[in-house]
C-alpha cells in the first residue's frame, strides 16, 4: 500500500471512531436526563461526590492501563461531567 493509501486508510479509521464517539456521548448524555429526573423526583442533588470520586478513579484505572496521561483524563471528563450537569439543570 502507497503512502497515501495507507494515511487514507488510518484517516478513514479515525473518522469513524469520531463519529462513534459523538455517538456515545449522545447516548451518555440522554442516560444523564434519565438520571436527572430520578434525582429530582427523590430531591437528589445533581452532583454527587461521592459518585465522581469513584468515576475518575476507575478512569485513572483505566488509562494507566492503556498508558494515557490522567491529566487528559480528567480534562475530558470534566468537560464531560459539566455537560452532563447543564443537561440535569
């Protein structure tokens, strides 16, 4: 395979795996509205310490086994987790 080619091919990969991760950001973020009217009919706060404790440790986990920097990480999932939070609003 050309040079060409094969960047065509690796581009083509990466494309895809975006469109997959908008995707799942979509499907995470409707669970988020499921979640947030289970909260508010119980008087739950939206954010829950506790719970993003344990999300980014298991995160941390995570990415140290597949050698990601935790500072991405958490980046990500803090822009993540505000999302989710305006959603829940």
């Amino acid at each position: 395979m050309e040079h060409h080619e094969l960047l065509q091919h690796y581009r083509d990969q990466v494309d895809t795996i975006d469109l997959e991760i908008v995707y799942l950001l979509s499907r995470r973020f409707w669970i988020s509205k499921e979640i947030w009217k289970i909260k508010k009919e119980t008087d739950m706060p939206i954010l829950q310490e506790e719970r993003w404790d344990s999300l980014l440790t298991m995160l941390f986990e995570e990415a140290d086994e597949r050698w990601l920097e935790r500072d991405f990480i958490l980046d990500l999932w803090e822009k993540i987790h505000k999302e989710s939070m305006r959603i829940q609003k």
